[in-house]
C-alpha cells in the first residue's frame, strides 16, 4: 500500500493476527492493527498460570494465539456440560440436544480468562474486543506470540482491550 502512496494505518480482524499477514505485508509489517473477540489472557491476572503453562508445553514463536486460552476455557465449559448431561442422563451417552441444554444452562463458570455465562445459542455474556499493533520487539516472548518467520522479533503486541458488556 505504502509504495503506491496509500500511507493509512491498517486495520482488520483476527484474521490478520497471523505469521502470514506479518510475512506478506514485507517491509510495511509495523503498525498493522488486528482485532480479537475476546480478553487478552496475557492482560488478564487470573489466566496468568494458563498461559505460562500453555507456553511451557508449547514453546514455539507461533504457538500460543489470541484464542489459546478462550479454547481452554471453552473445552473445560464444555466438559463440565457434557459431564451434567451424562449424569441427567442416568450415566448414558447424551444427545447434543441435552448437551447444549446443559451448556445454556451453565452460569458462573470460572474459566482462566473470567466468569462466564452462557446463553441458549451458547454464546458467553463476556464482550471483550482485544486490540493488537504489530511491532518490533526486543523479545517474542512478550508479544502475543505470533510472529513473523521473515522479520526478525517483528509480533502482534496487546495494544488495548474493550469491555462492552460492561
């Protein structure tokens, strides 16, 4: 874009937080801006062990992502879920129908990143958007953890995070 003068920040959602935008943007790879639908669980106190565990077991420059953590929670949300429909179920394999009943019916899961509700589609009552700025970092590690393979410590970094169910 720069080198047909359109010198404008650029801005899109989590689609773009990858390695791959960060390769094909070449030189023009700082300041690209990325969105994820979801808290920062690296800006979050109480997804502080999750993360650190995550990144021991997982210790590659991309391995850890903005829905890393999300997932965690999404699975345990969903295990504990599918735990109830068994046991409603007298001990036997439940429908999908009595799973997600089950799931709209969980409220008050402490999950790594908060509290969640969940609602009859099994959507979450949490509203976080993340905002995210490539940059070039003295450290990886500090990033989001996506990074490009071309530049060198060049990483989406958490810019700021929006709370709209707030």
């Amino acid at each position: 874009m720069k080198a047909i003068g359109f010198d404008v920040p650029y801005f899109g959602g989590d689609g773009i937080e990858t390695s791959q935008c960060l390769d094909d943007s070449g030189d023009n790879n700082l300041n690209v801006n990325s969105t994820s639908a979801g808290a920062d669980a690296t800006q979050t106190p109480t997804a502080k062990d999750a993360v650190a565990a995550f990144k021991k077991q997982f210790p590659g420059p991309n391995d850890f992502g903005g829905y890393s953590i999300q997932a965690y929670d999404a699975a345990n949300a969903l295990a504990q879920a599918v735990g109830r429909a068994i046991k409603n179920n007298n001990g036997n394999m439940p429908t999908r129908d009595q799973v997600r009943a089950e799931m709209a019916k969980t409220k008050g899961f402490k999950g790594a990143i908060g509290t969640y509700d969940f609602d009859a589609n099994g959507d979450t009552n949490l509203k976080f958007v993340s905002v995210y700025t490539s940059k070039q970092v003295a450290d990886p590690a500090q990033s989001t953890g996506v990074c490009s393979s071309k530049a060198k410590n060049v990483c989406y970094v958490f810019s700021k995070q929006f709370n709209f169910g707030a």
